[in-house]
C-alpha cells in the first residue's frame, strides 16, 4: 500500500541530488539522428563499428562498451563479423553486452555470437529492472543463471579500467535474489540477482555530453577526446533502441538505455553509490519515529505535541533526503509518517474524552462549593456540542476567580519598585514587571525553581559591605517588616524593604520583598553635601585670607610692600575664581544636556598639547605625541572632552618634576579610543587612587598644589557620561598614567 507513495518520495530526492558531469571520465558515442542521415538506415554494416573501434582505439581509452546487441552473424556480409572481431582484438578494452530474455515465462541469457563474444574483452549484462509503474529505479551488478552470474555491463567496463576492484568494492547486498521461481529440475533457468544498486541519475536525459557517431567515426573530434576515458557507443535516437521512463524526467523525456548505463558507471567511478536502505533498519527507524512520539505526547500538552509531531515528521523527512544525499542509503518514510497521524489522531481522542470529563466534574464542584456569582452573560442558555457546553459552563463558574487574579497580577504588575513574593525559604513566586527590568530577565521568563537569595546576592548592607541583606537566617526570622539600605554591584543606591505575608487563617507563609532605587535622591544628596562643603570651607579660604590681608594692612600699612599685598590678593582671588570656576563646571558635567558631534579625538589632543604652550615653557617640561593613528572619531561634546583632557595634561605638567616629560597618545581600546598622558611625577598610591576621583579629595602626593580635587571628578564625569570611563596606572614614586577611554563612532546617550 505503501509503496507507490515511498516511492514517489525517493524519486523526488533522487531528481534533487543532480552532479555535475563535465569531468566525468564517462563518454557517450551516440547513434543519433543526425549519425542516421549521415549513414542510412539501421542497422550499419559491422564493418563501420569496426571502424570506429579502431578510431577509439587509437586514441588510447581505458575502456569501450559497444551497447549493441549482435546475437546473430551478418549473412550478407560474413566478413564484416571478422574485421569487427579483428577489431576487438585489437583493441582488447571492449565489453559486449548480453540481455535477459523472457522465453514462454523462463528467463534466459542472449549473447553476442561466438566469435565477438570470444573476441571482446569482457560480457556484461545490459538489463534495467523497471518497476510495476514502468519508471526504472534499480540496477542489479550481478545477475544471470544460478552458477554463472555476470558482471552489468558498467560494472565489466569498469573492471577493464581498474583491474583491480574486487567484488567486494561492488555496492548493494551480495545475497543472491530469485527473480522467479523455477521447478527444481530446470538450474539454469534458476535466475539470480545480487548487488542492487539504486540508479544514480547525475540529471536527466540529456545530461552527460554527447559525441556523435559518425563524428567520432570520421575523426572530426579533438586528438586526446577519448584518452583515459570509458567509452559508451550506443544508440539515443528514437526508434532505435530502449528508452525508459526515470524520476529525473517525466514520461516525454525519456532517457536512451546508454545514458542510463552512463550513469552507473560515473557513480561507479566516482564511488557514489545509492542503495536500498535494509528492511531492519528501515523498519527500526519509522518505530522510533513512532515511539518518540508516543512517549512525548504523554509528557507535554496539546500545542507542544503537535509541534513535536511536525517536528519528528519533519526529521523524518530531513532524515530521509541526507540518507539519499550523504549516507547514499534510500530510506521508505512513509510507514513513519502514517503512524505518526494515527498516533496523534489517538491520543487527541484521549485528550479530548479526558478533558470532557474533567471539566463536568469541575464544573459540578464548583457549583457545589461557592456560590461565585453570575457571569455577564448570565440567563443565556449555552449553545454548542457536548464540550462547547461544558467549557462555557465552567467559565461561568470560574469568572470571579479569574477577575481577582487580574486584579491582583495587575496590581503587582504596576507597582514602580521591584517587588519579589516569596516563600519562607526563598522560592520566588512572583514577580513584577519592575522587578523583571532590575533583574534583566529576558521576556520575563523568569525559571520554576528561581530564589530571591540567590537574586539578591549582588545587593550589600550599606553598614556592613559584606552583609547581604537577603539571606536564609532573615528569611527565617519573626514575620516583622523591616528596611535596610543597601547598595548593589553596578552602584545603584537602593533602600530594601521586607513585609512578611500571611494566609486566611493567618499563618506566616511567606516575605514580599521591595527594591526601591534610590540612587537619584543619593546622587543629589551627595552634591547638595559637596556644594556645602565647597561655599563652606574651599570658597571661603581664599576669601578669609583676603581680608585676613586687607585687615593687616589696615593694621599696620608697612607689613608689606604695596606689589608684595597687590600680589597675594591677586592669587588669592583668582584662586576663588578657579575653585568657582571648576565647580561650575563640574556641576554642568553633571547635569547639563550634551551636544554630541563628530570629532577627532587625535585632533582634540594636539590642539590640547598646543595650548599648554606656555605652562610647558614655564615649568621646562617636555611634551610629546607618540606614533599612532591619524583619525580617531567618535561622537563627543567638544567642549567638555577638550577641558577633561586639559585637565588631564594640567595635572601632568602641575606634578611632573623640572626637566622631565609628559608623553601623550591615542591608542585603539577594547572598548573605543584611549587618550593616554603619562607623566614622570612622584606617582599615587595604590590605596589612595580611588580618592583621587572624587571631589574635594587629593592624594598625599598633590597636597603641594592649589586645588579642591574638582578636576579628577570632572574628567570621571564627561567620561561616564560619554560612556567611556578613566583609567589609573601609577606607582608612588614612578610617576601616573591617565587613559581617558571613550567609545568609537558610537553617539553617546546622554542621560
């Protein structure tokens, strides 16, 4: 029943595994329409395939298949048999073909006459097994009477080129297969086959190159066109020999017997071999189709069962093609395919019937238990067939608990703070959508078995860093609501609240847990303590000294000279005014808007360098550039990343020592430009480079300079705002090196 169907599976796998054929060492010499005007009517004279033999011969071939069955001498010409003979001989490459002749329902062996046959080289069946459609699928390698089987003819070619392959080099099963039965008495017509061969078509008719008869005949063909070739002499005009209906082609484009046998023979050569797939394990392969199905139906629903049936269909099919394709074996799905409908047919009944009972006991139940209310289509009587009934009566019953799940899941949903629920070990059992943004859950598929202690591990007592604030032993303390703050690992100030949740009958079941990011309120808080401390102590100093000052002059005009007082109320008020002016700027840093344009940073640097022209001269410091790339572009706001590298080169020049040199670079970065400016100056500490970024914090090695620490503070803001960031590598005593890092061709987001 099956096999009409596998078959016109495999056809299709085999019309979709074409090769090319242009260096095929296969040659067809075709008897064609054209060799027919040019040479008369069928059948030539022996004589013109002597001719051509010779022709061939010279051209010095591996082999040559002359497709033409001579059963009987030629009466009118007896001398033509023995220049072909003579020919044969001659060449000693040349294979005659023999056929299968069906006699009054006995199959029996048609030879070339005794004088060919004991001329050429070799005998070679020349017969095609066609299948009950009339499409020829197969090719048997060895066949004839019991006791005195025969190489096909491409197969003899074959050992005339490579005298060398063994039958154990011949694809296919060498069992012997009976064609038909026979009465014990009669051996020789005891028929056997062996070695089958699915026939590996390289496309359809027409696909292997052609060489005319009489071309070849004539020499009109190139020196050296036959040379190490098998050469196939056969006919391929209409009327003249066989032509079979293939799977490459439909029933008009019939392909001639030669280019068939021109076919297996390049497959031969090239060791492509397709052959039936072995009833065992074709058989084993549609049951564990079948059975994979069957065991994953009893494990997942509805929609995953029939995503898995298409999914183990599909494989099957899959299956199928790179068994024809790569492991040459021709595989018959079907069986797979039909088992896999009936069995997702019997288990949807399954599921049907069992989802029909369970819902009329539910319903009943509910009824039974609650009076729940009326559902908005309430006094309508249910429409529909015995399932649509019972659906429609258990979602009347169910309309009140699902209109409290919506509001509750809604409600949680909204809350703006990340909001776990818990049980009291730990196992998370909800969450909201704030809570899936803060802990970066893709599409908020957040797992069975997740725990809000392991979630929380990130997140650090701000008395204690080393406390979590989510532990077991908190989990297990007395339901009492509680809040901590905290702080997480990319820097996010947070205040953790803990409420515990109790049951109807009022049982501790559990923690709701609340994050509540802080960081903005923390963040202006730290400024509003920077800005006090700035008019309160740094602001102040420079102006107490000038009217410190002002007042000793009052008090006694000679303490000084006038340019000796002029002087120092000179520095000190530019010192306000350079505190003043760095607050300001850091505090636009911090919160202005950024113009990002196109910029080369390695441009930036140069006119930077250029502009510290005259601290250089000033402190006999030597600056240069080193080597490197002439274009760095990135997306900045000029203004700000030209004053953080001004800041930057400032400080090299403020602490290098007289005579020694600033070195200055654009580097490719991992992730971006790096803007380096190393200096040779009394370095910083390990323990105090952290400090050296915050403001109104200096290392111990700047307390010799002017300064409220705004500068540092100023380069980490434009580069976190780009960003990018600010990199440290210094020693105490061997001199800094700063690296601004900012990212590459990327327009920064401006927060």
């Amino acid at each position: 029943m099956l096999r009409q169907p596998n078959r016109l599976v495999q056809d299709a796998i085999v019309a979709a595994q074409g090769r090319d054929v242009r260096d095929s060492d296969v040659v067809i010499v075709a008897i064609d329409e054209k060799s027919m005007a040019a040479l008369g009517r069928w059948p030539w004279r022996r004589k013109l395939h002597a001719q051509l033999i010779d022709r061939i011969t010279q051209d010095g071939p591996r082999a040559i298949g002359l497709d033409l069955l001579l059963t009987e001498e030629d009466i009118q010409h007896p001398d033509d048999d023995a220049a072909l003979a003579s020919a044969l001989e001659r060449s000693g490459k040349v294979v005659l073909p023999m056929m299968m002749h069906n006699h009054g329902g006995s199959p029996m062996t048609m030879a070339p006459t005794v004088s060919l046959a004991a001329a050429a080289n070799r005998l070679g069946f020349d017969h095609l097994s066609v299948d009950n459609d009339g499409i020829a699928r197969n090719v048997y390698l060895r066949e004839g009477p019991r006791g005195a089987q025969q190489d096909h003819f491409s197969l003899a070619m074959l050992r005339i080129g490579e005298p060398d392959r063994s039958i154990a080099d011949v694809p296919g099963n060498p069992d012997d297969e009976k064609l038909i039965p026979t009465p014990p008495s009669s051996e020789w017509l005891d028929w056997r086959r062996s070695h089958k061969m699915v026939l590996p078509f390289a496309g359809p008719s027409g696909h292997f190159p052609r060489i005319s008869y009489v071309d070849a005949l004539k020499g009109e063909v190139p020196a050296g066109t036959f040379r190490g070739k098998y050469v196939l002499v056969g006919t391929t005009a209409a009327g003249l020999g066989s032509q079979y209906a293939t799977p490459v082609a439909s029933q008009e484009q019939l392909m001639p017997g030669i280019e068939i046998t021109a076919n297996v023979l390049d497959s031969l050569l090239r060791r492509y071999e397709v052959t039936p797939t072995p009833t065992w394990l074709n058989a084993g392969l549609n049951a564990l189709v079948v059975l994979l199905a069957l065991i994953g139906m009893t494990l997942v629903g509805p929609l995953a069962a029939l995503l898995l049936t298409g999914a183990l269909a599909l494989w099957l099919w899959l299956a199928t093609f790179v068994g024809g394709a790569m492991l040459h074996q021709q595989f018959a799905p079907l069986a797979g395919m039909l088992g896999l409908g009936i069995a997702y047919a019997l288990w949807g009944w399954g599921r049907l019937s069992a989802a029909s009972r369970y819902l009329i006991e539910a319903s009943t139940h509910l009824r039974a238990s609650a009076n729940l209310g009326q559902a908005p289509s309430g006094g309508k009587r249910s429409s529909g067939d015995f399932l649509d009934r019972r659906i429609k009566a258990l979602e009347k019953t169910t309309w009140q608990l699902r209109d409290l799940h919506r509001f509750v899941s809604d409600s949680l949903d909204n809350l703006p703070d990340a909001t776990l629920v818990c049980d009291r070990s730990g196992k998370l059992l909800l969450a909201n959508a704030a809570a899936t943004r803060y802990f970066n859950v893709p599409g908020g598929d957040w797992s069975g078995d997740a725990s809000v202690v392991d979630l929380m591990r990130y997140v650090r007592s701000n008395d204690d860093h080393h406390q979590l604030v989510v532990t077991p032993e908190s989990l297990a303390q007395a339901p009492a609501s509680r809040a901590t703050a905290a702080r997480d690992i990319p820097g996010r100030d947070l205040l953790v609240k803990q409420a515990p949740s109790f049951s109807a009958d009022g049982q501790h079941t559990g923690w709701i847990v609340s994050i509540v990011d802080v960081t903005e309120m923390r963040e202006l808080q730290r400024q509003r303590d920077d800005a006090m401390h700035f008019l309160s102590h740094d602001i102040r100093a420079p102006h107490t000294s000038i009217l410190t000052l002002l007042a000793l002059d009052r008090h006694d005009p000679t303490a000084m000279t006038p340019q000796q007082f002029h002087d120092r109320i000179e520095r000190h008020a530019r010192k306000a005014l350079a505190l003043s002016d760095g607050f300001i700027q850091l505090a636009r840093a911090r919160s202005q808007h950024y113009r990002f344009e196109p910029c080369c940073l390695a441009d930036m640097l140069r006119e930077c360098i250029d502009d510290a022209w005259e601290t250089r001269q000033r402190n006999k410091i030597e600056v240069t550039l080193a080597p490197g790339p002439q274009e760095a572009l990135s997306h900045v706001d000029r203004e700000l990343v030209g004053r953080a590298l001004d800041n930057l080169l400032g400080n090299a020049l403020k602490y290098a020592p007289e005579g020694s040199t600033v070195t200055c670079a654009v580097e490719p970065h991992a992730d971006g430009w790096a803007l380096r400016v190393e200096d040779e100056g009394p370095g910083i500490a390990e323990d105090q480079q952290a400090a050296v970024f915050e403001p109104f914090l200096k290392g111990a090695s700047m307390t010799r300079t002017d300064g409220a620490g705004l500068g540092l503070a100023f380069v980490k803001t434009v580069a976190v705002r780009h960003g990018g960031k600010v990199l440290l590598e210094s020693t105490a005593g061997r001199g800094a090196t700063f690296q601004l890092v900012l990212p590459r061709d990327i327009v920064a987001d401006a927060c």
